[in-house]
C-alpha cells in the first residue's frame, strides 16, 4: 500500500462501525497498521454470553448486551485517559442505537431490560466524549452473508437471516440521524478493500482527507 501524507490534525479517537460482517475488523487491522494506530476489538473470544445468545436469543440478549456495554465503556475511559491514538472495531453507540432497539423491537428483549439498558447507557454517556471520526461500512444482505459464511466463525452459524436484515434497516436509520460525530460512509458492496489491494488504498486515502478536512 502506498504512504499517504501525515495528519493534519491531532486525532486520539477512530471508529468502525458496521453491521456483521461488514469487514470491521479487516479495515481496523489494515488502517492500524498503515497510520499506526492502536487497535481495540470487540471481546469475542472471553465473551461468557455469545454462543449462547445465538442459541437463545430471548433468554442471553440483555447480558450480552451489557457485557458489550461495559467492555466498551472500558475502552472508552482508557482512550480519553491515554495518550495513544486508538482505533475502535465497533462503537458503543452501535451497542445503544442498534443492537439493543432491534432486540426489542423483534421481541428478542424484554420492555423492561431494554429500558433498565437505555438508561445505563445514558448514565455512561454522560462521562465519555464522542469519537473524532465513525467510519460507516455499509453493506447489502448477500455482501454480509457471503463475508460471514467466509469467515466461518461456529457460534455465527445459528445467526438469523430476520435478525441481519432488520439490523441492516437500523444501521442505515442511524447513519442517516447520526450527529455525534464526522462519519465517513465507504459502500462495501462497491468497495472489496477485503480482497482488492487498491481498494484498500482507496478507502486509506479517503479516511486520510476526512480527517485532515478534505472535502
């Protein structure tokens, strides 16, 4: 990959966002590496409730989701305590405005966890700052569908076609309302930087101009 200019701009604080499969975690290793940032991931293999939360969905969503929560709020405190700059695969607000209302919105969580959750988060979001950058990967169905079969991770296998789709509808919702930070929006459909090298490049120098306020 070719070196771009350096930052015009301090930065301390990067996310990416997307629903699963999107390529998260590919574009938060490559951009690590390019820019030399820190990276931090979502805790998937210490996380006590994920195989069983795809198993039975109703009964895990409320641990789950406060366990992302908490993992999150953690991460968060470290960046804003640091010095280092760090890029995040997920945000915690994915966790608050996505994740959580979809689960109570297919039935998957009660009214009353989902409230007692919504006013946790508030609690928290009160004591962080916002990201200096969300970088959004959007992506149709059959791209994510194809990227998670790919990956073949086990507790994936039981994943809900309905519950993909509907987190689909509120990743776009939420992009399209989104304030609390610049976001930067790369299509995955139109845009393999997974496989294509010079796509990567692509999507390197448009975090690049986004950040230093190229427009």
């Amino acid at each position: 990959m070719a070196k771009t200019a350096k930052l015009k701009n301090e930065v301390k604080h990067i996310v990416i966002a997307g629903n699963i499969g999107a390529g998260k975690t590919t574009l938060t290793n490559a951009l690590s590496k390019h820019f030399g940032w820190e990276p931090q991931y979502e805790d998937v293999e210490n996380n006590p409730y994920l195989n069983d939360f795809y198993e039975d969905m109703p009964r895990w969503s409320f641990n789950l989701q406060v366990f992302f929560l908490n993992s999150r709020f953690k991460q968060i405190l470290d960046i804003q305590r640091g010095s280092k700059v760090i890029i995040q695969d997920r945000s915690i607000y994915e966790d608050a405005q996505i994740f959580a209302p979809n689960l109570h919105a297919m039935g998957l969580m009660s009214t009353r966890d989902f409230e007692n959750y919504l006013s946790l988060f508030e609690t928290i979001s009160s004591s962080i700052k916002p990201p200096d950058l969300v970088i959004y990967l959007k992506a149709s169905i059959p791209t994510l569908v194809n990227q998670i079969q790919k990956r073949g991770r086990e507790y994936e296998e039981n994943l809900r076609l309905d519950y993909l789709k509907k987190l689909n509808e509120y990743y776009d919702n939420w992009a399209n309302k989104f304030e609390d930070a610049r976001m930067l929006v790369i299509d995955v459909d139109n845009c393999n930087f997974v496989d294509d090298k010079n796509q990567m490049e692509t999507v390197v120098n448009k975090v690049l101009a986004e950040l230093n306020g190229l427009f």
